[in-house]
C-alpha cells in the first residue's frame, strides 16, 4: 500500500490519500492523472488494469484502487 501512497503523493502532494475518498468523485485526479496512474501502478505492481476496472468506484481511493491491485495480482497468480 505505500508503494502506491506514494505513486499518489507524487502526483498530488497536498492531498490525504490515506482518508480521502472522493478522488474522482470530488475532482482531485483528472483523466489525465488517471492515466499517469494506471501507467505507473503497471509498471510497478506488474499488473494489467483492463478497461472494464476503469471506473470511478476503484479510483475513488487509495483502498479501493489497492484493493484492485490485489485482486489483479490474485488473477494473474
């Protein structure tokens, strides 16, 4: 989970990404740190988010999305 606590810090520093969780929902990532993101957390956690995962509900917070990862990760096992 730091690991990607820290993806999220570097593309928004100011925010709490350990209690906020309205990141799409409230407007603190764009499409464009959407994107960045998913870039990043492939080559870090050695995943695929298929397009079908994209959805506001798994990157409304730094759980949620984890908790993707996870389950990724589980299927690629």
């Amino acid at each position: 989970m730091e690991k990607l606590l820290d993806i999220l810090r570097e593309l928004h520093p100011e925010t709490d990404f350990e209690t906020e969780t309205r990141l799409v929902d409230g407007g603190v990532l764009s499409s464009f740190d959407i994107v960045m993101l998913i870039t990043r957390i492939e080559e870090e956690f050695d995943v695929v988010i298929p397009a079908r995962d994209i959805v506001p509900e798994h990157f409304n917070s730094a759980k949620a999305l984890y908790t993707l990862i996870e389950k990724i990760s589980e299927q690629d096992d």
